[in-house]
C-alpha cells in the first residue's frame, strides 16, 4: 500500500492530507482453524463534515468507523453485494494479495478519486438516502439551494427524536429551514 501513498495503522491503511482516506481489513467473527474470512471496508474522513455534524472527536489515529462515509468494497462490485474474501489452506498468499490488490485499485480507488470534493460527497449521500449529511455538504460546497432543498428531505424522513437535533445543527451551520 506504500506506493499508493497509504500508510499502515493497525489493521488500517490510511492516506491524505486534508480528508483521509481509510482502507480496513476486517476479519469475519466466524473464522476458524480451517478457514479465515475477510472483507475491506472504505472510508473518507472530512474533518469539517465531522465538526458540522457535532461528532466526537477521534482517539488516536482516526478508523474506518471514525469516518464520515463509509461502505464496504462490496459496494462497489458488479453485483452491488457484500463481497468477503476466503482463506484456507490452499489458498496461495500472492494470488490473493494480487487480487485484493487489483480489487482496491480497480474499485476502492476510483472511489475514494470521485469523492474529492463537497458536491460529489452530496451527490454521494444523496444516492446513499442519508439527506442530512448531503445538506451539509452542500452548504459546505456554498449551495444554499440544494442544502435547504436536502434538509427539506432529511426532516420528512428522519426519527421525530432527531429532528430537534437536525435543525439545531442545521441553523448553527447556516441552512434555512423551509416549513
């Protein structure tokens, strides 16, 4: 991952400067003597993002949970579904380090390439049904219009016990609420 600018945090890959990306390795909770499961999980943490949504800050260097959106390499695949990755004894190392690798190069990174800057992560949300986060992004991206026309959305289908919180972080930020 070294090549790729990525550097190495427990189980972790990370690179970037101002908004990081994040590359997981988890392992199934079901694995056995015989067989090992893994699977990658994708993240890109944006620090401003973060701030607007009044998340906690991060302990330590920051992890794929930490991060403001996230999906598994799965996701990203032809076939759209949860992908995991076998390991057994037969398995050959290099073959499989070759095809994982091929996977992030041909799926993570394009991903992680088009999400670069605010309207490509509200478009992002907006596909991913989570309104809320796309409002603030594209308040972020300085469109007032499509952040009040997400936020619109978010509190139709938001939990009643979140809106108080919704609009409160939506007036602190500077996104007018249409009633």
């Amino acid at each position: 991952m070294k090549p790729l600018n990525f550097s190495k945090s427990g189980s972790s890959w990370i690179r970037g400067n101002t908004w990081l990306n994040v590359i997981n390795l988890q392992l199934s909770q079901w694995n056995s003597a015989e067989e090992a499961k893994f699977t990658i999980n994708l993240g890109i943490s944006i620090p401003e993002l973060h701030s607007a949504l009044e998340s906690l800050p991060f302990k330590g260097s920051v992890k794929e949970y930490d991060c403001d959106i996230r999906l598994r390499i799965g996701r990203l695949l032809p076939k759209q579904t949860d992908f995991w990755w076998a390991v057994t004894m037969g398995t050959q190392p290099a073959e499989l380090t070759k095809e994982v690798f091929a996977y992030i190069e041909q799926y993570a990174l394009p991903w992680f390439d088009r999400l670069t800057d605010y309207n490509s992560l509200a478009a992002e949300f907006m596909e991913e049904k989570s309104p809320f986060k796309a409002a603030l992004a594209f308040n972020l991206a300085g469109d007032s219009s499509s952040a009040e026309r997400a936020l619109t959305e978010a509190l139709k289908t938001s939990n009643i016990h979140s809106l108080p919180k919704l609009k409160r972080i939506a007036t602190k930020q500077g996104i007018q609420i249409i009633q």
